[in-house]
C-alpha cells in the first residue's frame, strides 16, 4: 500500500516538475519571440536586408563654380571606374596583365590587388578615360567591373587655378574655392537598398518598401572673377616671367567701385585637372599667401597719412640733402640722384627715400601705424581663400627710431600683395576702407540666391585728400618712376616699388621685387591693379618691369568692359 502510494507521489511529483518544464519553456519562448519581434525587431530586420540587400550611397551632386558672367569654372561630370573582386578572378598572371598594359599601371602593384584575401571589392583605378573603359570593358575578363562615379573637372585648366583649386579623389575639396566651401558644394549624400546575390549587387533591382533618402545636391557658387580679365592678367605674367626670368609673380585686378576682385592671379601655376603632378610651389597662391617688404608702394600711404593729419601740404618743401642724410644716429639713407629741396608732391614723384622718411617722422609712429592698420596692414582681410597672411605691421609701441625710418619706405613691413592692392582702393575710391571680395552669390538647389553682405565701410583719408593723391600719382607716371606706364589709350596713376629682399639677414644687391601699383581712369579711378614680380633677372626696377605690364592690363582689361556694356545694349 505504501509503495503504491509512493509510486503514485512519485508520479505525480514528475508530472508536475514536467509540466512546470513545459510552462517555464513556453514562458521562455514567449519572451524570446517578443524580445525577437519587438525588441530586437529593427536590428535583426537590418540583419536580413543586409543578408539580401546591400546599401548604395548615391553622393549628392556636387555645385558648380562659374565667373561673373556664369563662364563655367568648375563643373562635375559622370566617369567610370574600375574595381575587381578578386575571388571572382581565376587567372590572376592574365588580369593583371591586361589591366596594367591598358590602365597605365604598375603590373606588381596590379597582381597585388588580385591577390588581397578575404576582400571583394578594390579599386583599380578611378575616372578612366573613354578609350581605358573601352579597352578594359572588350576583354571581358571574371571579376572586372565599373562603377559610375561623378569627377570634378576645371573647363579652363590653368586659369584661375589658384582661385578655383580642385578637389581630391573623393571629392573633398583641397585647395581654393573648392576647399573653403566644401561643405556648401558638396551637399549630402542620400542612400537606397539593391538587392545583391552571392557576386555583385545587382544594381537595378531595389526595394522601393525599404527606407531610402534621397540625395541633397551641393550650392553652386558665381565669383567675382572676370575670366577675360583673368586671362589678359595671365598672359601678361605668363610674358613677364619668361621675360625676366622671374622666380615668381602676382597680379591683381580690382573694381574699384565694388571692390569685387575681378583677377587675382599667381606664378608659377599648375593644372587642376592633373594636380598630382604640381608642386607645393606651383600650388601656393603667392598673392594671398606671401608677404614682402614691398618697397617704395607704401611710400604714397605715408604722405597720404600725413596730408589727412596736416602735418604737411603738397607743396609743403622737404630738404633731401642731396642724395645722402644721416637722418638717425647710425643709419645713413640714400636716394638715387642727389635731391636738394623738393615739395611733397616731388617726394612722391621722384621717389625720394630721404624726403619720406622725414615726412613719416613728422607724422610719427603712432599716426603712421594708425593709418597703415586702417587701410588692412597687418592682419587678415578675410577674403575666402585659404591661406591667407596677416602680413607684418608691429604695434606703434614696439617702434623704435629704425622703425620709423624704414616703415614709409617699405621696409619692416610685411605685405601680401592683395593687401597692397587693397590699400591703394582706398585713394581709388573715396577714402574709404573695405577688404575686396571674390565671391558674388551663392545658388542654392532651390534655385534661391544669397548674396554676402555688404561690409561697412571706414573713413580713412578726407575726400580731397584723396584727389590730391590721384593727382600727385598721376604726376609719378607722367613725370617720375612710372613712365612706362604712361599711355595714350588711358590717364593711369601709380607707384612703382623696387624692394630688396632680405637673404641671410641681409639686404641682398642681386635678389629684388618689383612692383607697380596702378589705378585708371587717374581721375574717375574704375580699376585699381598690381604687377608683382619675384627676382626678374636683368632689369629688376618696378618702374621698368612692372609698370608696362600694368598699363598693358589697365588697357585691354577697360577695352573689354567697354565692350561688354555696348554688347549688354
């Protein structure tokens, strides 16, 4: 009886531990299934699309860049591009082979690719051109395939590469324009599913119930650049350099009634569309990036400076000791022809050293320095390129009696070309400050257009101030160092600047710059332009080397304008 009874205990006992088993099982699946189906829902969904589907990046298209006048400067187009999967390719020797004799490659670094484990995918090499896709696409060979990718091309090659830049292989912007507004011109890459099989995804097929975002395409930009200008500016450095035998050169064309820069332009230069085959040399915007002592140019700002405080008039007399003047203890200064007593305009006029150190002394370090950070010495103007110099202008505090008698000269002042031209805009125009511009509107895709605001102005030089100086340069090209730049087409005014450079801490007697800063029509100014050139060999004189070619710009630049307003009508 007991051990029917304990059987029975017994059984039932198993029974329950069974069917509390099967209720605890049950609850367990019950809570898997939901953690699977709504916990876990969204990631093992991505799981299986991905088993089964591949995810396709389609990059947003990238903005254009056009001149003023909408000439295209930049502009993306569609190139093919080949990649293997290696496991697809049987005959390694031969892939490669025929891939390097067509591609132009490396046949080692080609069978290197091949032969990557575990990879599917690896470029071979981007943007071919139509003949490589063709030869390449005829063999037909397992494991070769192409990719449509959008590449980046620049229609007027070496023109205003400095300007434009260029973009790299995935088309990040690396230099210029294309660097500084990347983010603006590249816009946003959308995405879709395709479905793919064990090989390739099979492009064409997609999942239309699947997410997908569709891509944000990039603003387009117009600049302020006049690409005819450009071109008469580029040519004439193009001669100059070849010439003169130059080391470098700058050229700088500005409107003077909107300070929009309508060239800006630097040598040596290089081609964006191959610009893996240009040095950092050829690829360094020497009119924004580099500073000079750039000589007798600063020599106007001075007596500018001094006319605006009335320390002097134009016909105040300033005595230039007939060529040599011990003018501080220990620094004896020099002019070329032996000067007795010249007026203020003569000083300018003839370009006489000793007579505007005097007058900056007269004037004094804290007036001068004042006046030069008011016209954009020394710092950034802000303009959107990248690397841009401050320059060198040392605090009026830090002047010592050296300063003061080299500064009005050109000497112990550091300053970018562009800077230099943008000092003269100010006596061009009316006195005032503003830092030129190079971009004129923003697209965006939606078609709307943003345009940069408007910098205030600063009043700078008195407005008769201002046509006093138009008037006194206008005399330095039709009496003094400039009068290679005097021409009948057009009234032009400017200063020539001939600059030592300084090598091994030393003024050097054989390393020169050569400068000449011209503005036209003299009393009606509309461009303000500078010719820089870095060591011409043989005649290194701004008023020799720099002013004709000033002159040549100011000419075809004003002959083209006119042009295009008659065409407009």
């Amino acid at each position: 009886m007991n051990s029917s009874l304990e059987y029975s205990t017994m059984i039932h006992r198993k029974a329950t531990y069974a069917l509390f088993c099967v209720i605890l099982g049950f609850i367990g699946l019950i809570i898997r299934l939901f953690w699977i189906q709504v916990v876990e829902h969204s990631s093992l969904q991505e799981a299986a699309i991905q088993q089964h589907w591949t995810k396709k990046k389609i990059p947003g298209q990238r903005g254009m860049i056009y001149d003023r006048y909408g000439k295209i400067l930049a502009m993306s187009v569609l190139s093919m591009s080949c990649y293997i999967d290696p496991k697809q390719i049987s005959d390694s020797e031969t892939t490669a082979t025929k891939l390097a004799e067509s591609l132009g490659l490396d046949k080692a670094n080609v069978l290197k690719k091949i032969n990557i484990p575990n990879r599917r995918f690896v470029w071979i090499k981007r943007f071919l051109e139509p003949d490589e896709f063709a030869k390449v696409q005829a063999f037909k060979l397992p494991g070769i395939f192409f990719q449509k990718e959008p590449k980046r091309v620049y229609p007027q090659g070496k023109l205003a590469a400095h300007v434009v830049g260029f973009v790299g292989t995935d088309q990040q912007g690396l230099e210029g324009i294309e660097a500084s507004f990347d983010p603006e011109l590249s816009g946003r890459e959308g995405f879709q599913w395709v479905l793919k099989d064990g090989r390739k995804a099979r492009w064409s097929i997609r999942a239309p119930y699947i997410p997908e975002e569709q891509p944000q395409h990039g603003a387009s930009l117009y600049l302020s650049l006049d690409i005819a200008i450009q071109e008469i500016v580029e040519n004439e450095l193009n001669q100059g350099m070849q010439q003169y035998e130059a080391k470098g050169a700058a050229g700088i064309v500005l409107e003077v009634a909107t300070g929009d820069i309508l060239a800006l332009a630097s040598r040596p230069t290089y081609n964006p569309n191959d610009f893996g085959l240009a040095t950092a040399s050829e690829r360094r915007n020497r009119a924004i990036a580099d500073a000079y002592e750039l000589g007798s140019v600063m020599k106007p700002l001075t007596v500018a400076a001094a006319l605006s405080q009335g320390v002097v008039s134009s016909e105040s007399h300033v005595f230039c000791h007939q060529g040599a003047y011990r003018i501080i203890p220990g620094r004896v200064l020099h002019d070329t022809h032996r000067y007795g007593d010249l007026t203020v305009a003569q000083v300018l006029i003839h370009s006489s050293n000793i007579g505007t150190a005097k007058i900056g002394m007269m004037l004094g370090s804290k007036h001068l320095c004042t006046y030069l950070q008011a016209v954009g010495f020394g710092e950034k103007m802000g303009i959107e390129l990248p690397g841009e110099s401050p320059g060198l202008l040392k605090p009026a505090a830090k002047w010592t009696d050296f300063t003061l008698t080299s500064v009005p000269m050109g000497h112990e002042i550091l300053a970018t070309p562009l800077q230099m031209a943008n000092a003269y805009l100010v006596i061009a125009h009316n006195g005032t400050y503003r830092p030129c511009q190079i971009i004129k509107k923003m697209v965006l895709p939606s078609g709307e257009a943003l345009f940069r605001p408007q910098e205030e102005q600063r009043r700078v030089y008195p407005e008769p101030i201002v046509a006093e100086m138009r008037k006194i340069l206008r005399a330095v090209v039709q009496e003094g160092t400039a009068k290679r730049a005097n021409i009948k087409e057009v009234a032009i005014a400017g200063k020539t600047g001939t600059a030592q450079k300084i090598v091994g801490g030393q003024y050097s007697h054989s390393q020169y710059i050569a400068v000449f800063v011209g503005f036209a029509p003299a009393e009606n100014p509309e461009l303000c332009v500078l010719v820089m050139l870095d060591e011409p060999s043989g005649a290194y004189y701004g008023g020799t080397v720099a002013a004709p070619m000033v002159a040549n710009i100011i000419k075809k630049s004003l002959l083209h304008r006119t042009l295009r307003a008659k065409a407009s009508f």
